[in-house]
C-alpha cells in the first residue's frame, strides 16, 4: 500500500498530539525540529483538527517543502458541516492535499468514509485510514478495515502495549493495509525508562545505540508494520528517533530481548 505510493517501508515519522499544538515563538521553534526531520529524512507527519494548533503549526513548518512530505491527518466530527469545515482547513494547511486523511477514533465512520472516498476520487486525498487508540474499540476496528475503502489503520503498538497482535495486525496483513504505529514510547513513558547501556550491547549490530531506537526498531521489525510516529519537540530526539529506520531489522530473538527489558 505505501510501497505502491511511492514511501520507503518501512519508515520513522513524526506525530504532532500535544508537542506541535503551541502557539508563538513556540510555534516558531517547531520549525527546527521539522528541519531535523527532514534532514534525517523522516517526512511522513501525523496530525488531527483534534491536536488544537498542531495542523496549523505543522502546515507552517511544511511552507517551502509540502511536496517533499508525506501528511497524515485526520476528520474527528459526526456532523458534516464541521466535517466540511475541518477538510477545508487541512486543505489550507497542507495546500490542497492530504496523503492519508484518517477517520479519528472511528468517529461516524460511514459517514466519514463517503466522504472521503469522494475526495480520494477527486485526486486530493491519497489513502483512507482509520485510527483507535483503545482495544475497546478493536472489534469496530476489525469491522470497519473490511471496507474496501479503507486503505490504512493506525493503531498503538509498543512492547507494552500489543493486544493488535491477535487480530488487528493479521487482517491487515491480510487486506494489506498499511499500518501506523502511535504512540510507540507509550506517551514517553517507555522511552523514559532507565535501561543501562550494556543492556543494549547485544543490540548495537542492529545498528541501536539507545534505548528509544531499540523501541522504534521492535516496531518496525514487525513486518505488517510500515510507519512509526513517534511526538518529539527536540531536534535530537528527532534525528535519533530516524536512525532507528535503516535495516538491519530484529529476528524473533532480539524482539523477545527487547521486550523483556522494557517489562525490567
Ligand atoms: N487516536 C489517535 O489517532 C491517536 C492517539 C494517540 C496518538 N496518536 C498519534 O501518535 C503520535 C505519537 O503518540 P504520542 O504523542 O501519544 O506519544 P509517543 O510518541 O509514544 O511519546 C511521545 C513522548 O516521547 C518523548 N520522546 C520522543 N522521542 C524521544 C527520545 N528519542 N528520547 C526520549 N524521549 C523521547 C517525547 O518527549 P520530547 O519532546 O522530550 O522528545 C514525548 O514526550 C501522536 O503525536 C499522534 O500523532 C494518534
């Protein structure tokens, strides 16, 4: 699916929940951390009219450079009037794409999805996808990814958190979705845990250096998993968090290493 569209798979990109909605001399300092993002080549950027400025900073940060980034963002309404407000405003913001335009949280997704689906057509939307954070809503996930519109979920995964394993990911393995993984550091509280460097030794052929990119790199090295958006408001989280990108990937024995040191 992404393959098709022409990204790399599988890839490091960026969220923009809470660090991109700042308003400001603020705002203006996410320009760097956009910068670093695309110096490290990680240009596929997540947002959502729910992250309160985070389209409107984002699409700033972009200015000079849409056509070399790949935008994600979402509809979050179950009244087509605000929903038509909300498409028009990313279309400002991202100057009259959207690469992968998401239902947010399954919220009036038929509804949403025809919708979509005209603008797909239009040739202003790229993918259709589909978000939920909470494995409440995982059997209307399943049910909805069976629409042959839908061309991409995001969902969470991290080695924390991996209740997708038993459904979620094999039907999109099966329909071919491609797959966004949120909140890989746990809202950063993984990425926060003390792991002592030599732990990570056994790691560093892998080309892992800290303990974040031994996160990243578990996610990536699941096969049925194309895209990690990691949030950061710092330049250097940044540039780490993109190097954890490049192959060489995880066997089934580095992710059980990995795994158990994030359960320490
Ligand atoms: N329902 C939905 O559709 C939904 C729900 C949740 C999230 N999302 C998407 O997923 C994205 C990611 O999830 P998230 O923002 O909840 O959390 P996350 O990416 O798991 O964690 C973000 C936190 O990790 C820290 N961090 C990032 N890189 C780091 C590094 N290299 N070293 C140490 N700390 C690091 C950040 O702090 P620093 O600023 O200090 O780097 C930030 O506090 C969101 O931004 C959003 O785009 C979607």
């Amino acid at each position: 699916m992404f393959g098709s569209s022409g990204m790399r798979v599988p890839v490091v990109g960026m969220g923009t929940w809470q660090t991109y909605d700042v308003r400001g001399t603020e705002a203006e300092e996410r320009r760097v951390v956009t910068d670093a993002a695309f110096e490290a080549g990680a240009t596929f950027f997540d947002s959502s009219p729910m992250y309160g400025e985070a389209e409107h900073v984002l699409g700033a940060t972009l200015q000079g450079r849409r056509e070399r980034a790949f935008v994600a963002t979402k509809l979050w309404t179950a009244d087509d009037r605000e929903a038509e407000r909300q498409v028009a405003a990313a279309f400002r913001c991202f100057l009259g794409r959207v690469d992968v335009y998401q239902v947010h949280n399954l919220v009036a997704w038929p509804r949403r999805l025809a919708e979509l689906e005209r603008l797909r057509v239009a040739g202003t939307v790229g993918v259709i996808g589909l978000t939920h954070y909470s494995r409440d809503a995982f059997a209307e996930l399943r049910r909805a990814m069976a629409d042959r519109r839908v061309g991409a979920i995001q969902i969470p995964y991290n080695p924390l958190e991996r209740d997708v394993e038993s459904v979620i990911l094999p039907a999109a393995a099966d329909r071919g979705l491609g797959v966004i993984v949120m909140r890989p550091f746990g809202q950063g509280r993984l990425a926060r845990r003390r792991v002592p460097p030599e732990a990570l030794v056994p790691l560093a052929p892998f080309g892992v250096a800290s303990w974040p990119q031994a996160l990243l790199k578990w996610i990536l090295s699941d096969a049925r998993c194309h895209v990690v958006i990691p949030a950061t408001t710092s330049p250097a989280h940044m540039r780490m968090n993109a190097a954890a990108g490049r192959a060489p990937w995880f066997g089934p024995e580095e992710r059980a290493y990995v795994a158990r040191l994030a359960q320490t």
